[in-house]
C-alpha cells in the first residue's frame, strides 16, 4: 500500500518515530520487509510540538529540552544503523492535518495541481498554507470526481524536525505522520481494517479498504484539548455541530452523510477520565462509519501506537462496546532473527510506524 513518499526512486531503508513517550528506531535490509534490528530511547520530560490552533506561526521549537531530542534520537538510530544514514523520519499525527478532498478535476501537472490542492487547503488547516509543506496523493479517479489524499504541515514545524535529524548526524528521506506510516504496511489485498493508533497525547482512527484510505481522524488528547479540541477528520469542509449534535451516533451519521464532512469535536471530558473517554468515542464512531460505509461490522481492530491491544480491549470493554477482537497491526513474524531479541522490551505497537514505513 502505498502512502509514501519516495526519494531517488527508493525507501530509506532506515525509519525512526518520535512519540511523546520515546524513540523507536528500526532497520530493514534490502528486499525484505522484515524488520532487522529495533531500539527505543526515552524522551524523559520532553515535550514534542504539534499543531495548535489559535498558535502563533512560526512558533513550533523543542526549546530547551532540544538537545536532549537529539541525543535520543541519535542513540535510537544508531543503535540500528548498519550503511546509509538517510531515514524516513515519522511524526505525531497532531504535527500534521491528514484531509481526503474531493474535486471535480485536477490539472495533470503535478505542479499545478499542487498549487489548486494548496488553494482548497487555506481554509481547511490552522496555519499558513503558503509556507507549509504539502504532498498529495490521487486515490480514485473518475470522470467527474477526483479523490485526494492530502497531507499538510506547518513550514517552520517541519523544519524543526528535521533538523532534529540533521543535527542527530542523519539525513530525512522522507517526514510522514504516524497512521499513514503505520497503515503502508497493510497489504492491498487485506481485509478491510479498522486501525486505531493511540498513545499518551492522541488518538488516530482510520479506515483501510483494498488501499483505500476511507476514513482518517486525529482527536487531541493532550492537557489543551480541554480548552481547544482539535480534529482531523476525512472531509473538505466544516460542519459545525451544536451541543445536541455531539452524540457519538450523531458524529457518526455527519460522516457517514457524506466524505465533505468534517466534524468539530465537542469540548474534552474532565481530565482524569479525558483521554480513556475521548479513545473509546473516537473508536466508536469510527465503527459506525465503516457499518455504514462497508455495509459490515469490523471484524477485527488493529492496534498501533503506545497504548496497546490488551489495553485497548480493556477499554472497550469497559465502555460496553459491541465485542470486536483488538489485535496488534505489527506481528513477531514481522520481526527478523536479529530484531526478534531486541524487541523482547519494545511493545509491538511501538513498531507499527515504522514497520509500515520500511514495507517494500
């Protein structure tokens, strides 16, 4: 399945993903998915910078905990590094907006169309769009409708973290969020996936069908949602809900209604009990949408991210939710002879990203 960019026609075959709770890094040898060796460093207090709305521009930066980014970063990788030193670098979904837009019809230069991708963006994202870095990827075709996979983000954020890399002794082939990493590595062929990937600060669900990218929404659940709740549904346009709309069922039929929905989330539950609350409407309303878009039930969930299957299914089960089987995206068989040991202390939802990001 292919969500990522490449850089002179091949993959890194290096990929390392920065998370709040820590680094993972992973190496993957020449024509083989399987990953060859794993490590994880720890971030301690650092806090990694995402997309805020209502934020200053160009005011992205580590600030003082930077060096302490940089040394983790370099001790992840280096401890996989085997030849070249270009990697594909995964980010937090909250430091992009990940958007299926629909048009009528798109230039066929590249150029071109990026431009008219950049124009639908401006009053889509919360930041600049201008100096943004964009990248867009064509899902269907018709004559009369072009789907697209956008992916946008802040310039300055960028180019924070890639500096990250660069100062690490690295080169970033590629920068990709962290569920379109996670979800490369399902194959064409699979079974409609239902992928949720959360961790400490956000919750991603997204829905995969024959490489399709159905559905793809972040929720914050980071101390500031409370105060500003962000989004990141597959839509195009806003749709504002009123207090009495913010029912899961009601989220649920707005994105069902139609791909041009995108839906402002309702204010974070107290904090003590936020990110277990926000996690289990965001898997909930994800269900809904693929019952109505797939005519299904999930059969199955798959995990990504730091929270884990095991976790997850406690969740959902105490939630009351319709039982579903919870099980890991990243699999031991994914695991070479020589990773196998050294991801004996990294849960497997931590490799999901860059699992995904290493598929051949």
């Amino acid at each position: 399945m292919e969500f990522l960019p490449r850089t002179s026609g091949a993959r890194p075959r290096l990929a390392c993903e920065l998370r709040s709770e820590g680094i993972v890094a992973a190496r993957a040898d020449e024509a083989s998915d399987l990953l060859a060796a794993v490590s994880r460093s720890n971030l301690g207090n650092a806090v990694l910078p995402l997309v805020r709305v209502g934020e200053v521009p160009g005011s992205h930066a580590f600030g003082t905990e930077r060096p302490a980014v940089v040394a983790a970063l370099r001790k992840a990788v280096e401890a996989v590094l085997q030849r070249s030193r270009d990697l594909t670098l995964i980010v937090p979904d909250g430091a992009a907006r990940v958007l299926l837009l629909d048009f009528d019809a798109l230039p066929t230069k590249p150029a071109e169309a990026l431009s008219v991708v950049r124009f639908r963006l401006k009053k889509l994202v919360p930041f600049e769009v201008e100096h943004a870095a964009v990248s867009y990827q064509v899902m269907t075709s018709s004559r009369d409708s072009i789907q697209v996979l956008a992916v946008a983000m802040p310039g300055d954020l960028i180019a924070e973290y890639e500096s990250l890399v660069h100062d690490a002794g690295f080169e970033p082939g590629a920068v990709l969020p962290s569920t379109l990493a996670a979800i490369a590595g399902l194959r064409e062929g699979d079974r409609p996936a239902l992928v949720v990937n959360a961790c400490h600060d956000g919750v991603t669900t997204a829905i995969v069908h024959g490489g399709m990218l159905l559905l793809h929404r972040t929720v914050d659940l980071s101390a500031s949602a409370s105060s500003s709740p962000e989004y990141d549904p597959c839509a195009t346009a806003v749709a504002p809900t009123t207090p009495a709309e913010t029912s899961i069922s009601a989220i649920a039929a707005r994105l069902a209604a139609g791909r041009t929905a995108v839906v402002s989330e309702p204010p974070a539950a107290p904090a003590a009990n936020a990110s277990r609350t926000e996690i289990t409407q965001a898997v909930s309303v994800a269900g809904a949408y693929f019952e109505d878009t797939l005519e299904a039930h999930p059969s199955v969930i798959l995990s990504a991210g730091t929270l884990g299957a095991a976790a997850l299914t406690g969740m959902l089960d105490s939630a009351g939710i319709r039982p579903v089987a919870v099980q890991e995206l990243v699999d031991r068989n994914m695991l070479g002879v020589g990773a196998s040991t050294g991801a004996a202390a990294i849960p497997l939802g931590w490799l999901a990203g860059v699992r995904g990001a290493l598929t051949l």
